[in-house]
C-alpha cells in the first residue's frame, strides 16, 4: 500500500482522515492533488477524469472535496435537463440563492458568466472554486459551446475556478470538431483483484472475523470476477449471498476455518446468482426470500416471453416478420394463390403487409377499422416499428421488430409454418 | 376499434339524457310505452355498468392486494439499519405489472390502484403516460405536477410574452426540488398529527376487510385526505403506464436521476407491461436496470376475465336481455380476432341492449317476472295484435323458463361454457358432435369424478324455483345416494376385479407378438361381454337422465315462443357498428351511388357505374381501368366523352366529348377528391401522372 496522502498547502490530519477513505487510490489522489495545487493558487482551468464504472472517480473526488473542505459543487449532467439547471446549481451553491435569481428564464452562457463575474467581484474567493461534472459524457449532446467555454471558464469569468470532469469515456470522443481548450487528462484504471479483495474486506459484517469475511470475498471473486468488476456491483452481491455462506457456520456443521467446505457449499449458490440475481433476472428481495421457500421455482423476467395476442394481430405480426424478412420480389412466389394480389404498386409497403395478411390468413376477413387499428397497436407495442414519417397518411413504411424465436412462437399458436414462407430457409 | 384510445362517454351521457328518450318512441304510439322502455333499458344498463364494476374490482383485487403488499413491505424494509442492507447497492423497488396488450383497458386497473395506493399507503402518487414525456424535460414536469399539486416552470414555451413582465421565478423541474418539497413535507408533519393517523390506521384495519367495493371510491376523499399510513416516510410511488412506449433513453436517464436521490427520496416505481416482462430488460442496459429491484406481477389473462363477464351478465337468470347465437358469436369473434378488449365487449353488450329496447316495441316485457305480469296487463289491443304478428308466437309460456335453461348451460362442465352456449344457441344441442363427444367422454368416466361432476349439476339447479326442476334435482340426489352406496359396497366385494386380472397374469407368460394381440382380443370381448358391474349400470343410468335432462330443456331459444322479447338478434347491426369497414364503403358508395344517394334511376343492370353517377364515381371508375401511373390527360378525355354521353348533347356532333372549362373543374374536383380519399397521389416520375395506391380493381 502506498503511503498517506501529502500536500503541503493542506491539514495533515485532514488527509490522513482523507487517504483512510480511498484505499487503492492514493495515487490518482495524490495526482489530483498535486495538479489542484495549493487552495490559494490557481488551478489548472479543467481536469479531465476517466476511468469505467466504480473505478473511484467522482468517490475520490468528493471525499478530497469534503474532507479539505473546499469550495465547490458537484453537477450530475444526466440531471440538468437544461443548461439553467445547470447555471442555477452553480450559482447557489458559490454565491446563495440571490444570485442564482438573477438568472433570466431561459438564460444563455453569457448570462451564465456576466452574473458569475459579478458575484465575484462581490466576493472574491480565497480559494480554488470547483465545479464537479459527473456523467460529463452527456455534454457532448448539449449545446456545442458549451464545453468548450466550460473548459475554459476560469478565462472567462476571471476567478480561480476550475471544472472537473468525470467521464467514462476517453477525451479523444470529446473533443469538438473546431478544438477546444486541452484540459488535463487524468486516468483511473480498473481495481486489480487484489485491490477488490482488499476493499471489499474493510467492508466486513460486524460479528465475524476479518480472516472469515475475506475468504467469502476471495470466493465470491473466484466466481464472479470474469463477468463483473463493478466495485459496487460487486459488494451488493457480496452483502445478498453473505448470510447463505454463513449458514453451514451457523448451524454448526462447519467451522469459521474450514474454507473448502464452505466454498462447496457456496459456489453453486452463487454460480446460480450470476445467472439471476446479477442480471437482475430476479429481483433482489426475491432472492433472499428465495432461501426459505427454496430453489428454482422463480423463473427470471425473460422466462416470460410469451405474449398473447387477438388472432388477426397474430396474423398480422407475421406478414409484418414476413415483409420484413424477405424479398419484395419473392412474394409473387410465395403468396400469389389464385389472383394477382399482389400485383399493386409495389412501394407501399403497408398494402404489402396487407396483401401478405390477406394471404396467410385463412379466412376472408374484411378490410375492418380494427385490423387497421391493430396494426397501430402492435406499433404502440413496440412489435412493429414505424419507420417513415408519422404524418405520412397515404403510405406509410414499417418494419417488424420481433425476433425468430417470438414469431415461430406466435405463428406455432395459429398453426402456420412461418419457415415455409421464408426466402432464407 | 381494438387499441383505440376513445373519449370518455360519461359526459356525453348526463347531458342528453332527457333527449334520449324521444328517441325511443320508435314504432309505438303512446309515450308511456317507449318511457317503460327507456326506463328497463336504463336500469338494466345500470345494473350491467354496477355489475362489470364489482367484477373489475374483484378481479383486480388479487393483483392490486399483492402489489400494496410489495409497497408496504418495500417502504418498511428500507430503513433497516443492518449491515446487509448498509452494503447493498440502493435499489429502486420496482413493480412490473403484466396486463396483457389491450392498453386502453388498463387504464381503469391504473386508476383503481392509484386510488388503493393513496388509500392506503401514501399520498403521493403520480402516473404517467408516455405520450406526455417525450423528453426528459416533460417527464420530469408531470411527476412534479402531479406529486406537488403545482404549477412548474418551463422555459421555453412562454417566451412569447417574455418581454416585460416582472420574472416571478418559480421551482424548475428537477428531481431536487422534488427532493426538498418532500422534506418539507413528511417533516412539518407534527406529532400528535401522526398519533392520530396511527389510530385513523387501527380503524381502517378493522375496516379494511371490506374495503374493496364502494367503500374505497366512495370515501377515496377522505382516505388521502388524512394521508393513512403508519410510516413518516411514505413511499413516492411513480406508474408508468404504458412502458413500451416510453423513449427508452427518457426511461434510462430518468432512473439515473432517481437513483441519485434514493436515499433522501424513498421512489418506488410501477411499471405497467404490456407484452412480456422482458420488455424491460429490452428497454434498459444492465448498468440501468441494475439500479432496479424488479418484482414481476401477472394479471387474470384476457380470455379468463371474458369468460368471467360472460358468466356474470349473460349465463345468468338475473338478466331478462339476451342475445341470440349470431350477436354473441360476433361479439365473442371481435374479441377473439380483433382487440381482446372486454370493455368493447360490454360496449357492444350496451350497443344491443339500446337496439332491442329501440326497436322492439314489445321489449318493455322484457325484465323480471313480476314486473312483466305487470306490464302484460296494461298491453293494448295494439300490442297483443304486434304479439300475435311475431313469427314465434303459437303458445303463450312463462318466460322464467328460459332463464332455467341458461343455468342449465353450465352443466357441462367439460365443455368451455362460452362454447356450449354458442352451440346451444345456434342449435340443438345433442345434435352437435361436442356433445356426443362429452356424452362418450361421460360414459367412461371414473367414480370420483362421475360423483364431483354430478353433485355440481346438483348445486347448478339448487337454487331453482320451477316444479319440473325440483323433480330432476329430486331424481339426481337419488342417482348421487346410490352411487356413494356403492363406493361402500365395492370395498366389500372386489369380486368383478379377479375376473379381470387373471389374463392380465396371462399375458405376461407370452411373448409372441401374434398371441399378444391375440389375447388383447380376447380380453377385450370377455369384458365386454361380462355382465356389467353395478357402477357401470349406475353409470349409465345417470348419463341417460342427464341427456335426457339435456333434450328436454336446452332446446333452442328460437323454438320457444315469444322469445323475441328477450333475445335481441340483429347481428348484422352489432357487426355494422362495431366492426366498421372504411375501405369497402367507400368502395361501395363510389362504385354503387345509387344506392348511397337512394336514386334508382342511376342504378344500371350490369351493376356498372351509369354515365349520370356524380363525377367522382365516374373518376373512380375510370381509375380502375387504368394502370399503375395514370396520364392525367387521357383521364379527362374519357371522363369528358363518360360525362358528354350523360348529358346526350347529340345536338352538336362536333363539340361531343369536347372539354370544356366547366368539365374540366369538376374533373380537377373529383380528381381531388380521390387524391383526398387516399386512392391516387401525386408522383415524381412523370409531371403530368399521377400514382394509383390501390390494387385488385381490374
């Protein structure tokens, strides 16, 4: 383990207290710190973090932020829905609510920075302000200036602020096309497994030993560390399985050290698990009751495919998959009976549904309001996509969006062989 | 139609329903007629809406119960304080609730469990539509609207009167606001407040047994008023109505935000599924749903809850209105096909109950018995003279009778009974192969189940009035006694049994296949020809009184005399209005007119379009005989020589089929009019073309 953190512009008992809560990240920390500099001088305009999901980004983050006490605010970018979410956020949080209703309505970046600079005339900081992004890859969707005038807020407003953002994306998909200001980039890599292991134990259940706790972490890692290194994935499963690991102890067939026995007894269990639990196939309260009415009778929620639909629905998904799946020039083919049906104008891909659905359907059925309706209504379902414009009235294009399985499934409950009907096979 | 979103009729309905009843004066000469007849048909309406109701509520009542059940234990269990749950990630308890594809009858299972949920486990519910959230934005607007009763801010739309108006800064939609709103909220709460709800608690308990029907709709204002709930914190709860047509990014990033929030905002959220639960893992990645702890919760199917209302309004006594075989086979197929949407069906069962009391004067005999003796007596000379014009009419007989037989449908158990009274209604019924089938079916049944079965056509005919339905009850007890007698007899006396299995002890001695078979034969006659066990004559004597039962009271309705009075049977108007058929009468009014516009002088023998048909007619006719692209010249030349020959101006041999500027609008108007109806269109293949859409004409 590296040493503790050490800065010479901060409290050493604040980074001791600091460094105790970011195991396995003292050096990003140290990094970080070193690139803030002291709270009185300026910092570099823009820091740039990525790192995948639970690497420690935003932990590392606002655990210096909170235990230095410094200024500053932390802006979730997948919660501004608008930039003056955005805007006010900052503003309340530097200067108090006064500021922040100076805002205009809508306000625009130079609205955003006039009030800013105002206000710190008002009251100069002693400090680097900060301005933490979380999920800062969504800027890329806002308005294109600004992130770059972000980047360089410390420019524009005349005041020792500075942005960090957190990303798990790398810099090179962010930067716009007419370039930006470089901020400094900052990687924090995936914990290795000892590191996992080594978090995941600090964490341990109260009335049991260290040493017992770590070799449930280290089987739990054995099993699950090829799919999953999602730190906080990791400890929610942790903490699920742990009273089932348990058990065997509990009733007192095994002892706390018999670390064999206890992995035969746990391993299935959890191997089970990531077939379930971790895909959320069963849901979490589910599996922990699970253990008392025991196993398997809970089926996941993509057991249940099936989907019962009125019959000319059913008929009408399978043109649609038909449509959808051959060639337009095999339908003569395949559909042509007795008349030439089909033989209409060929773009419209409605009425070819409809020539198809008036084919593979086995009585007459007449062109009703509610097979019209129907095929709105399989589009509400999400079992048929629109793909022209929904104001087109005259011909309008579709497209099937179900899968093989689900429409041999519907066409096996209608007795039609959909294979049959296939150019592919 | 199937899917159709449709208004409300409520409104419609309190407003005209002094009007209505003229309406009902069809046929019939004294007022006071068509009033009776407006007034059961109310009434009957009344009871059909009361009843549909009840069963909605009770059917729902199972799947609402285990969801507050879910909310009650999702809101307790998250402010455990031990380790586990300190460890787990925070998870936003989710409802996936499966309600089968037909959408707009959730709305009333939505509307009900947002009531129980202010009800009775917190005040703050909202629902959403997808059709209302867009962008995040909006989402975001609705939950705040809804929870906080409250107008919020949004920037862009009001920029219009932007100028000079004082900026009045109001709350913006983020999930913060919400956040601190609730604070405020479950905080400023004072103590002796929640003393008395935990008592408001122990009285809803006790009443909670019955809290199902009207007590919930009726007191709702009251229940949320008080805010019953034993926690301080209730839960949040938001219902996704529709989840499959949500923007899926919208969904993602609205349960990001919410995941932020958890710890301070207890959400809880409810999904309604439409298809299949895996839907949502469709709609969600991993890094989303894992955020979720979803619970899966299946509704009654579809087809089970028809069966439930069939069962409730028409295989019943307590209905005089019935509907014949072909009404009930349409109304049963466009469920089946179309839209598998019971409240369509009791919509078309409102459609033929307001039919049969317009049009048929006598229906005002149609409600209970005594009502009916009532009304029998005050007929005039007019109405026994209608009476004795319908075709039914030989022999005058209590309509009680009919309502015996429809009980008696449900005897057979083996049959679905939507099926058997179809059947029953079409035609006899032992004339049908289904019944031959359960007649066989029933000669080889087991003792068990002969005896279950026949204690259940027992209970059938229990509460019956009738003489003739004593005497067979009577009779069936007797046939139920005797056959448990011999259950005791037979333990004694095993005898018939050896019988049997001695050559059974045969055949595994042979091994040859041709002997096998052989002694397979044999077994077969020996057992046919052996005397019939006592069950077995027993057996049959209970199959013969049930058939017989059968032929005697489940003849037609048709057959029996005045049933024009109950049975309402004008399928073809049901159809007409239920199932509508844009395209065909378009079609038909373009290619017959004369019968649309009721002037047989166009009416041609061939059944072609006449030269007089109006210009559109003549278009139309025109554009069938032509190709994919139509030249737009060569249309108005045949239309001018059609149109010249109708107006027989033979007069001037020059000018014949001549285009003149008078033509040539009514022939740009019926052009525009197709092009309107959607049968040609504009193309950009040929300037002075135009594309026909339709197919199949020639």
């Amino acid at each position: 383990m590296a040493g503790v953190l050490e800065h010479p512009g901060y409290d050493g008992e604040k980074l001791r207290r600091a460094s105790k809560q970011l195991p396995c990240r003292e050096v990003q920390a140290g990094m970080l710190l070193s690139l803030m500099g002291e709270p009185q001088q300026f910092c570099y305009p823009s820091l740039f973090i990525y790192g995948h999901r639970a690497s420690g980004k935003s932990h590392v983050v606002n655990v210096l932020m909170k235990e230095l006490e410094l200024p500053h605010v932390t802006v979730s970018c997948v919660e501004c829905v608008s930039v003056a979410l955005l805007f006010e956020q900052v503003l309340v949080s530097f200067f108090g609510c006064d500021a922040a209703s100076l805002l205009p309505r809508s306000p625009s970046l130079s609205d955003f920075v006039r009030i800013y600079k105002q206000q710190t005339s008002k009251f100069p900081s002693q400090q680097t302000r900060y301005i933490v992004m979380e999920q800062a890859e969504l800027l890329r969707d806002a308005n294109v200036n600004l992130l770059p005038a972000l980047l360089r807020l410390q420019e524009l407003v005349e005041d020792n602020v500075s942005v960090i953002l957190l990303s798990e994306i790398v810099w090179d998909k962010f930067r716009p096309n007419s370039g930006c200001f470089e901020p400094l980039l900052l990687h924090f890599p995936d914990y290795s497994k000892a590191e996992l292991l080594h978090i995941l134990s600090a964490h341990r259940h109260p009335s049991h030993s260290a040493e017992f706790y770590s070799s449930y972490i280290n089987i739990l890692l054995g099993v699950f560390y090829t799919v999953c290194r999602d730190l906080r994935e990791l400890q929610h499963l942790a903490a699920l399985n742990f009273s089932k690991f348990c058990e065997p102890v509990a009733a007192g067939k095994v002892k706390e050290t018999e670390t064999h026995k206890l992995w035969k007894n746990i391993e299935p269990h959890l191997k089970k698990a990531m077939q379930t639990v971790y895909l959320r196939e069963v849901s979490s309260l589910q599996w922990e009751q699970m253990d008392e009415h025991e196993t398997g009778a809970l089926r996941g929620l993509s057991a249940h495919t099936h989907v019962e639909l009125p019959y000319y629905s059913k008929f009408l998904l399978i043109a649609a998959y038909l449509a959808s799946y051959n060639p337009a020039r095999t339908d003569k083919r395949f559909f042509v009976k007795t008349s030439n049906h089909l033989l209409g104008p060929k773009p419209f891909p409605l009425d070819r549904l409809l020539a198809i659905f008036y084919s593979v359907v086995d009585s007459r059925v007449a062109p009703t309001a509610s097979i019209f309706s129907q095929i709105s209504s399989l589009v509400t379902l999400q079992l048929l996509t629109l793909v022209s414009h929904d104001d087109q009235l005259d011909s309008p294009k579709y497209k099937c969006a179900v899968s093989l399985d689900f429409i041999s499934a519907i066409s096996r409950t209608v007795n039609f062989d959909i294979v049959k009907y296939l150019y592919d096979f | 139609g199937c899917f159709v979103f449709k208004p409300s009729a409520k409104k419609r309905k309190k407003t005209t329903t002094v009007d209505l009843e003229g309406h009902f004066t069809d046929g019939c000469e004294g007022a006071e007629n068509s009033k009776t007849r407006f007034k059961l048909c109310l009434d009957l309406w009344n009871k059909i809406k009361t009843e549909t109701e009840d069963l909605q509520d009770e059917l729902n009542r199972n799947i609402l119960d285990s969801l507050l059940e879910f909310t009650r234990k999702c809101s307790s269990t998250r402010r455990h304080g031990n380790w586990a749950s300190q460890m787990r990630a925070s998870e936003i308890p989710t409802a996936a609730l499966v309600l089968g594809v037909n959408v707009p009858d959730h709305d009333m299972t939505f509307q009900s469990l947002s009531e129980l949920l202010s009800c009775s486990v917190t005040p703050h519910v909202a629902s959403l539509q997808a059709k209302e959230c867009g962008a995040l934005k909006h989402l975001m607007k609705r939950v705040l609207e809804q929870l906080m009763d409250t107008v919020v801010d949004e920037e862009e739309e009001e920029e219009v009167q932007h100028s000079g108006a004082p900026l009045h800064k109001s709350i913006h939609c983020s999930l913060k606001a919400l956040c601190d709103w609730y604070c405020s909220k479950t905080k400023a709460r004072p103590r002796s407040v929640l003393i008395m709800h935990v008592l408001v608690v122990m009285v809803l308990l006790i009443t909670d047994v019955c809290w199902q029907k009207s007590s919930c709709s009726s007191s709702g204002k009251k229940c949320s008023s008080s805010a019953v709930d034993e926690q301080q914190q209730p839960p949040v709860v938001i219902i996704f109505k529709d989840l499959e047509a949500f923007n899926p990014k919208v969904l993602q990033d609205f349960i990001l935000i919410c995941s932020r929030y958890l710890d301070r905002l207890p959400l809880m959220f409810i999904f309604g599924v439409a298809t299949s639960p895996s839907t949502v893992q469709r709609l969600l990645p991993h890094s989303v749903s894992s955020l979720l702890c979803i619970e899966l919760f299946q509704s009654l199917s579809c087809t089970q809850h028809l069966t439930t209302v069939i069962d409730k309004l028409i295989l019943t006594p307590s209905f005089p209105f019935k509907l014949n075989g072909k009404v009930m086979q349409v109304l049963v197929s466009i469920f089946l096909y179309h839209d598998f949407s019971v409240r369509n069906f009791i919509k078309g069962l409102q459609l033929a109950l307001l039919e049969h009391f317009h049009s048929q004067p006598l229906s005002s005999l149609c409600c209970r018995k005594k009502e009916a003796q009532i009304q029998l007596q005050q007929l005039g000379a007019a109405d026994l003279e209608r009476i004795r014009q319908l075709p039914s009419f030989h022999r005058f007989l209590k309509e009680q009778e009919q309502q015996d037989q429809d009980n008696l449908r449900t005897d057979d158990a083996y049959l679905k009974i939507r099926e058997l009274h179809l059947i029953c209604l079409e035609k006899n019924v032992w004339e049908s192969e289904d019944y031959q089938s359960a007649m066989k079916l029933l000669k080889m049944l087991a003792k068990e189940e002969l005896i279950s079965l026949l204690q259940k056509c027992a209970e059938v005919l229990q509460p019956l009035k009738s003489k003739k339905m004593k005497n067979a009850l009577v009779q069936l007890e007797e046939l139920l006694d005797k056959l448990k007698q011999l259950n005791a007899a037979a333990e004694s006396a095993p005898s018939g049994e050896e019988n049997l299995t001695s050559p059974v002890k045969n055949l595994q001695k042979k091994t040859d296949l041709f002997q096998l078979q052989k002694t397979l034969l044999e077994m077969n006659q020996s057992r046919r020809s052996k005397k019939m066990s006592p069950f077995e004559v027993l057996r049959n004597e209970a199959v013969e009184f049930v058939d017989s039962l059968v032929k005697n009271h489940l003849s037609p309705p048709e057959s029996k005399p005045l049933y024009e009075v109950c049975y309402y049977s004008s399928s073809a108007t049901v159809r007409r209005h239920l199932n509508a058929t844009p395209r065909t009468s378009i079609q038909a009014a373009l290619s017959s007119p004369h019968c649309y516009i009721q002037n047989d002088s166009l009416a041609s023998e061939d059944g072609s379009v006449s030269n007089a048909a109006p210009d559109i007619c003549i278009a139309h006719k025109l554009h069938l005989e032509s190709g994919r692209l139509i030249n737009l010249y060569d249309w108005l030349e045949a239309y001018s020589t059609v149109v010249s020959a109708a107006e027989g101006d033979g007069s001037d041999p020059d000018g014949f089929g001549k285009v003149d500027e008078v033509k040539h609008a009514r022939f740009i108007r019926a052009v525009s009019e197709m092009e309107f109806l959607g049968f040609i269109k504009a193309t950009k293949k040929k300037t002075d073309h135009v594309a026909r859409l339709t197919w199949g004409g020639c």
